[in-house]
C-alpha cells in the first residue's frame, strides 16, 4: 500500500522575491493537486499530450508531492524535476504519478517551482524555489519513511539541467546522487549569459503586471532569443558562472543519459537532422559531462534509452522513457507513443535500475554504459 501526499507547500514569494520557506503542516494522505506556474501551450503537446490538464494555475506555486510505501522507515529518497523548457509543465502533473517508481521501495518527491518570467527572468528565482524544496526534504522526509541522507535527486529535459545547476549550487550536501535524463547541456556556453542579460533588456514587466500580459510578453522571448543559436532553444533557465566540478563530483554520483532520437520533435519534417541534433545538445554534451565527472575525481555512467512502441512516428524521442518510469495512465493519448503502452518489461527493468541506483549508487549498475531497448 502507498500514501501520496500531494500539493504540499514548501515556500512562499512575492512576485520577483526570494522563495522563504514554509514550515509543514505535518498533514500526511492529501489528495488535492497543487497549482502549475502559468505557463503557455507545450511546444511538445502534441508529442507528450497536456501535462497540465486539470491543474490550476498560480504564480504561487511553490508546491510538492511525495508518494511513499504505508510504513516506510528509512528507505531511499528521490526527488524530481520535471521538464517543459523552463517554461511549461508541473510536478503536479498526472504524467509524473509515481506508484509504480515507489513500490520499488523508495519515497519520490516531485516538485513544483516557478518558470519563464516568473522564475528565471530576474535572479535565478527557479532555482532557489528548488533549493528549498531540497531543504524541505532533508528537513521532513523522515515523517514520510525516507532516509534525508540517501537523496537523489533526479529529473528530464529542463529538469536535468536543473539537476545540474543544483550539483554545482548545492553547498549543503542536500543530495547524494544524481540522474540527469536528456539534459540539453548543448544549449548552455558562454552565449547562455549574454542572452540572459539581453532577456532582461527585452522584458519588461514588474511585479504589478497581470499575469496574462506576463505571457503574452514571454510569448515574444523565443524570436529575440534566435540569434543566439542553440541557446536560444531554452532562453529561460539557471545562469551558471565558472564551472568546477570537483566539490560537487567528491559527493555525488551521477548516472546520465538520453533517448536515441531525443531531437527528433524539433526537427521532425527532417529525418535525416535527428541524429545531429540528438548528438549535438543531449548525446555528446552527456558523455562529456561523464568524462569530466570521473577526471574532477567523481564517479559516472551513462545510459542510451532506444525502447519504442511499434510505429512511434519520431521514434525513441525526447521524453519516450518517462512513461516507462512512471505510472503509464498519465502518459495515455500521448503522440509518441502511436496508441501503444510501454512494454511493461521493459518499464520495470528501467524502474529498477533508476531505483537501485538511488538505493546503492554504481554498485546497483550492471555496467557504466547502459543501453535500454532495442
């Protein structure tokens, strides 16, 4: 039997003001979602379906969720990060349910924190909401059967990257191992920073601007984000300054990844660009990151997710291994999947082995190379 906890408030803001952090009311059982950041229409929605559908919205959404088996004591602890580019999605979302990852015998944690405008046009606010939901979790998770001491934190897309971001700005020993899936590190460099100064610039909106009007002018980022090639795919999102591995890597264990057609939605009437683009911003720049990892003195491995249903129309695309992660009913309907449900095989091999990870790190690896799927 599994208890979830949901809509669960961690901190609390103005508008453009640093998350303070809200002490719990020790409720255990909610049922009530939390509220989504306002955000736009995926870009993906055709591909994932609506990650939001039924939630509503508020730019006080600092909220999380935790599922955990009835009774736990001390198990594992994974918190996560979902993805949308920094500017859509939700931890509240259906799509990211996790019985099935909590009845492998740990506590999942998903977290809600601010997007677009709202969390990263001034001071990396995004980021901060995260750090206090980490602080949240060291400071609760036991009322909740989780061990504080055996953290992951994990998460996809702009989720990884925000994984990342975290590994770099955690001074705290908040979490102890991370997995990164299908982070688009290629499109950090040193254009990330000059475009966020101009992002600045470009947006003008104060703390009295309705919500609305917030995103009709986010709407405009992406065009005047353009120019600043790749980085101008995610123009929201952390700003990192001289990057050393090494305190982070001395600490952390990381197992990063991505699917083997992870660009292939956003280049999708071109076939014959998806490998590039896949290598480009998710397969190179992963195993990069691993190799640095281990030379900064930490341990890595990394994996290549190719599982697909029969007639996946973008093949093992961005996102494909999240419904074989968590509970597949959220993910119903979704494009990629081509009217098809995981292969429930290959869903509990992914499933054990992201939750024997948490549990014990690379000793629960069958290899430092990880290939799923076909």
């Amino acid at each position: 039997m599994l208890i979830t906890t949901r809509g669960v408030r961690y901190a609390k803001a103005a508008r453009f003001a640093e998350p303070e952090p809200v002490t719990w009311d020790g409720v255990l059982g909610s049922s009530q979602r939390g509220p989504a950041c306002p955000q736009p229409p995926s870009s993906l929605l055709a591909v994932v379906g609506n990650s939001v559908e039924g939630l509503s919205f508020d730019e006080h959404c600092q909220v999380l969720s935790v599922t955990a088996p009835d009774s736990a004591s001390g198990l594992p602890v994974m918190v996560w990060f979902h993805g949308g580019a920094y500017v859509t999605g939700s931890g509240e979302s259906k799509k990211y349910d996790a019985a099935l990852l909590a009845a492998e015998g740990v506590v999942v944690v998903s977290v809600s924190y601010r997007l677009g405008v709202f969390g990263y046009l001034r001071d990396d606010l995004g980021l901060l909401d995260q750090l206090v939901a980490l602080r949240w979790v060291r400071d609760n998770i036991a009322a909740f059967g989780g061990d504080p001491s055996n953290v992951t934190a994990f998460g996809q897309s702009a989720g990884a990257d925000s994984v990342y971001a975290l590994m770099l700005a955690d001074t705290e020993g908040l979490f102890h191992r991370a997995i990164l899936q299908s982070a688009p590190l290629g499109a950090r460099g040193p254009e990330r920073a000059e475009m966020t100064a101009a992002l600045r610039e470009f947006v003008s909106v104060d703390a009295s601007t309705p919500v609305e009007d917030v995103l009709a002018v986010q709407q405009q980022v992406p065009a005047m984000a353009a120019r600043f090639g790749l980085a101008g795919g995610m123009p929201f999102g952390p700003v990192l300054g001289e990057i050393d591995l090494s305190a982070a890597a001395s600490r952390i264990e990381l197992l990063v990844g991505h699917t083997a057609d992870d660009g292939s939605p956003y280049v999708a009437d071109h076939p014959e660009a998806w490998a590039t683009v896949t290598e480009l911003v998710f397969a190179e720049p992963a195993r990069r990151l691993a190799a640095d990892w281990t030379a900064a003195g930490g341990q890595a491995a990394t994996y290549n997710f190719r599982g697909k249903p029969p007639g996946a129309p973008w093949g093992a695309c961005h996102c494909m291994e999240l419904p074989f992660l968590f509970d597949p009913e959220g993910w119903a309907g979704a494009g990629m999947l081509a009217g098809q449900e995981p292969d429930p095989v290959l869903a509990k091999t992914v499933r054990g082995i992201w939750t024997g990870f948490a549990r014990n790190g690379m000793d629960a690896l069958p290899s430092r190379s990880l290939e799923f799927g076909e």
